[in-house]
C-alpha cells in the first residue's frame, strides 16, 4: 500500500453498500410462505371467511362486543389506573399504615387469577352475604341492644342481584388491574428526578399538590406505554366475565353461534378479526397518548419557532 | 409567632439567624453548630470543598433538610417549629409549605419542569400555590423573563434551551413568588464555562435591587465583587467569616488559605483552557 500524493485531491464519497444476500433469501422465503397461506384460505372451504363475517356483525355478537368488551375494557381500566394510582402513591406513602394496606391490596389481588376471583364475585359474595348495608358501623347491633327503631342503615345492596350484572364484573377486573397498575404507576413515579419534587416543595407546593402537578404527568411518560399493554391484555381478559356469569361478551356469543351452527372456526375467526380490530385501534389511540405525555421531552422542539439553538447543551 | 426578644427581628434585626444548627445524615455529623446573621439586602457567600456543608445548610434553611440541633429564624419566624413556651412542636405539612413561599431556591441541577414552557414553569407556582389571576401571572412571567434576558423564549421547554438559559428561567421561577430571600446552591457549577456570566449577570442584578440572597459558589470572582460578607466553612463548621476584602484576600487559617491557593490554581486553569480553547477555534476559522 502507498499513500497517495496530496496532489489528487478525493473528492464526494460515492461507495457501494455493503451487500446482504440473507435478507433477499429471506424475503423469498417468506413471499412463498404467505403464498402458501393464502392459497389455503382460498382452496380450503371450511375456513369459510364469508361465514365469519356474516358472524361478526349479528346482533348478540355486536351487542357482546359492545357492552361487555369495549365497556367493560373501558369500565375496567379506568377503575384499574385510577385505583392502581391511588395504591401506589399510599405505597410510597411515609404513614407506615397506608404503606401496610397498600402492599396488602396488591399482594392479594396480584396473588388471585382473575377467573376464580370473577367466579367468586359471581356466586360466592352472594351466597356469604346476600345483602349488604351501608350505615354506621355496629349500629343494628347498638340499636337492637338499646331498643331503638332507627337502626342506623342509609341504604342495602341486593348481593344477590348485583353480582350477576355487568358492573360487578367491571369492578372484578378493575380491582384485578388497580393491582397491577399500581406497580406500573409506582415505577413511573419514582422515575422521576427527586429535584423535581424538590424544586415543587421549594416554590411551596404541598405534597399532594406537586404530585399532582409535577410528579404524575412526568411520570406518565413512564406509565402510558405498559398501560396501553395492560388495557390490551383487558380486552381479552374481558372474555373472563363469562365465570360471573355475563353472556353479553364477544367471545362467549361469537362461540354460541359457532357450536349451535357447527361453524366451529369461523365463529373463532369472527372472535379474532374483532379483537385485532380493538387492539389495533388502541395502539394508535396509545400513539396519541404517548406523543402529549412526551412534551418537552425528546429531542424535537414542539414548537418550530423556538427550535434548539446550535450547540446548546440540554439537561 | 413570637420569638424570645434576643431573636425577634425588627427592620434592623437579621433577616436569617442560625444558631448553633446541627445535622447528622446516619450518624454522620454534616452541620456541628452553625452561626449565622443575614441582614436585609445583604449578599452572604458561602465558600468552603465538597462536604463542606455548605450546601447542606442551605437545603435546612427552607427545609428540604429538617435539622437535628440549633434553631434558624427567617423573618423572625423559627424554621420549621411551633415554639410553645420552651416545647418545640413540629410544624404541619401545609405550614412548611408556608415557610417556604416566602424563600425562593436556585438548584445546581435547574430542576425545571420538562413538561412545561418557559412561561409555565414560572406561572405554575403563583397560579397554583398563591392564586394569582392567571392573565397578571402570565404578564408577570413575561416581565420577569425579559428581565433574565429570555424575553424571546416564553414557549420553548427546558430541553430547547442551554443551561445558562434554564438556569435564568429557574431564577425567574423563585422571583415569581416575590420571596424575601433567595438561596442559590451552587447555581454555576453544572455549567459549560462559557455560560456562567450570564447567569452571574442576573444574580448581580438581583443583588443591586436589594434582593437579600445566600450563595452557595465557587465563583470567586463573584464572591469577592458581590457578596457583602463571606463565609467559608469546612467539616461541618464555619471556619471564618467576615467581608470579602478579608476573607479572600486576607484569609486568617491555614485551611481557608490553602482553600483559596486551590481554587486560584484551578481558576487559572481553567482560564487557561478557555483560553487555549478559543486559540483554536480561531484557528479553526
């Protein structure tokens, strides 16, 4: 090798890419193999895909998918963040005794699968109580021991009703999920700079406060993705509401139809294409979401007009 | 609240005393009895190394460290305590926060809000913690932005702007609750050399206007130009202190002597290095 004289002076760059024959193999091989599947979709007549659709837009499956799987996902998860935040920030709590029935709450309903605790609300709650009242605690007792008519009860729920509605099931899931996002609130939490809630504390913002105005929406950088996989594991996890029993569910009416027409897998194709369309649509909702709780984050000014200036250093 | 009468504050009494203030962080004795006065408009530095306790003094003095010993008053009012008749009652929450209104706070690390503009980093405490009319905040913040220099940035977030200009965003942020004492902790220190002046400009600024303020620095320059009395400490006490005519160039102890010749040789440095630095990109272009 020689060195060139400074003489010739190179000029623009204009190189070949380094070659990757694999991933032309590998492209064919996949083209072959969906050539394969969609031959089969068409040459095989049980897949029946006229049938699934004609599935998926009967009326007890469209009112399952809307009652029971779309609002109980939504009824559920807004139960499950709200609840899930309110037990992470007892969780980090200094009273010892909120810190207690935080790790409680968690251990428990982290520890039951949703199937058996649904099952449970479903017919067990009923049968140990089959109503309950809200009133001063120990006041039937109180009043019966001193004679009184006035009992001290404000209002009774009817167990035994109540357990077998949609709502019930909604709170089941919704208690099941508060558990789990506690955990998740409770990273996002504390992935946030200690200075933050510092320089809060230092303008005179009370805790609460500054959790509310400084700590959680930057922690919901954190939080919003796994949320968006947690409100995605719900929509299948809706499907469970059949222990309650609640029949008003996609999957339970979509293989109603299937076993009492004998189209056994178009009744699960309807079930499929349903939930893909769900998951999809909510992973652009979670784009959304992802992008606002990203603000002053990233290295894209949000505002054209006050683009970084050159050379600046961020923190 | 009342204080005994050797501590109550008048006009011409001290607007921050510590008395004999004590810290221990896990056995560890950061703080062994700190006296200081700050009177009103008065420009306090304190100087000393690392693990001085410099810092940590400061942190007590709004309370993001609650003391183990000694007493501090702000205004007469005793940090962080009900003193009644001679018991000490922790003071609540929301009394805390009260305290602290009334102190604003420069952090070495900014510690601005990311999800906030400019302009809303500076309007948040006001709107939330003092219920101040929205639009007059918004006018506030503007008038304060402009007098850090940053008139044009309203809109941009921290992560748009260098540290010099985060850093004068955070200052305008404390002024926007009008406290009557500012602390800064080492409010340089994280940054690049070539934006320290304009963040020391502000400060000076703020200094002329009578702004009472405690500087935890080691900008030496600003120190013996601004500061009206100097305090060096090291491990956990106040080794001498007096105005900076004395302390900095006429120091009495070996420790704060050595200190200085340190911190001399560093300043040199790194003069040099700036120095050497623009040599070359001058001859770069």
């Amino acid at each position: 090798m020689t060195t060139p004289s400074t003489d010739d002076r190179p000029g623009l760059i204009d190189a070949r890419p380094v070659p990757h024959p694999g991933r032309w193999v590998a492209l064919a091989i996949i083209v072959i193999l969906i050539a394969m599947m969609i031959s089969s979709f068409i040459t095989n007549p049980r897949w029946d895909f006229s049938k699934a659709f004609e599935i998926m837009v009967q009326t007890p499956v469209l009112e399952g998918l809307v009652k029971g799987t779309i609002v109980g996902t939504i009824g559920a998860m807004v139960i499950g963040i709200i609840g899930g935040v309110i037990i992470a920030i007892l969780r980090l709590s200094t009273n010892p005794v909120l810190r207690g029935v935080s790790f409680v709450y968690t251990w428990f309903f982290r520890g039951i699968p949703r199937l058996v605790l649904l099952a449970m609300i479903g017919s067990g709650i009923g049968f140990l109580y089959s109503k309950v009242d809200f009133g001063v605690p120990f006041g039937q007792q109180f009043a019966s021991w001193l004679g009184l008519s006035q009992d001290f009860t404000f209002f009774t729920l009817n167990v035994n009703q109540f357990s077998s509605t949609l709502l019930a099931g909604i709170v089941g899931l919704g208690l099941s999920e508060a558990a789990y996002m506690a955990e998740i609130a409770r990273a996002g939490i504390l992935s946030v700079d200690k200075g933050q809630a510092e320089a809060a504390a230092a303008l005179g913002m009370s805790r609460g406060r500054a959790m509310r105005r400084i700590v959680l929406p930057q922690a919901m950088r954190v939080i919003v993705p796994p949320t968006g996989n947690e409100a995605i594991a719900m929509v299948k996890d809706t499907s469970l509401l059949s222990a309650i029993p609640i029949i008003t569910e996609l999957f339970y009416q979509t293989s109603a139809i299937g076993n009492r027409t004998l189209l056994i897998m178009p009744a699960f194709v309807a079930a499929t294409v349903w939930y893909l369309l769900i998951g999809s649509v909510m992973m652009v909702g979670q784009y959304f979401l992802e992008k606002r709780f990203g603000r002053g984050f990233g290295t894209k000014p949000t505002n054209k007009r006050f683009a970084r200036p050159a050379g600046a250093g961020g923190a | 609240m009342t204080v005994s009468d050797s501590t109550r504050t008048g006009d011409d009494q001290p607007l921050v005393r510590a008395l004999n203030v004590m810290k221990s962080f896990h056995g560890n004795e950061v703080l062994k009895g700190i006296d200081l006065d700050v009177q009103r408009g008065q420009v306090v530095c304190l100087l000393g190394p690392s693990g001085s306790g410099k810092t940590t003094f400061l942190r007590c003095i709004n309370q993001l460290e609650s003391i183990d010993g000694g007493r501090i008053w702000v205004d007469g009012d005793l940090v962080g305590f009900r003193d009644d008749g001679g018991q000490l009652h922790h003071l609540s929450d929301k009394q805390v926060a009260a305290q602290r209104r009334e102190i604003g706070m420069v952090f070495q690390r900014f510690n601005l809000f990311p999800h906030m503009t400019a302009l809303e980093n500076i309007c948040e405490a006001p709107i939330q913690v003092r219920g101040t009319d929205k639009k007059q905040a918004r006018e506030r913040a503007l008038d304060l932005l402009r007098q850090v220099g940053l008139g044009d940035k309203p809109a941009a977030y921290p992560a748009q702007l260098s540290g010099g200009q985060q850093q004068r965003v955070a200052i305008a942020r404390a002024l926007a609750m009008d406290p009557k004492l500012m602390l800064f902790d080492e409010p340089t220190s994280a940054l690049d050399p070539e934006l320290v002046g304009d963040v020391l400009k502000v400060m000076r600024d703020l200094a002329d206007q009578g702004m009472t303020m405690i500087v935890v620095t080691h900008e030496m320059g600003f120190a013996r130009d601004v500061a009206d009395h100097v305090v060096f400490m090291d491990g956990g006490v106040v080794v001498e202190q007096g105005s900076p005519a004395d302390v900095i160039n006429n120091p009495q102890h070996e420790r704060t002597r050595s200190f200085l010749k340190r911190m001399r040789t560093e300043d040199e440095e790194a003069a040099a290095d700036a120095a050497a630095a623009d040599a070359a990109a001058d001859a770069e272009a």
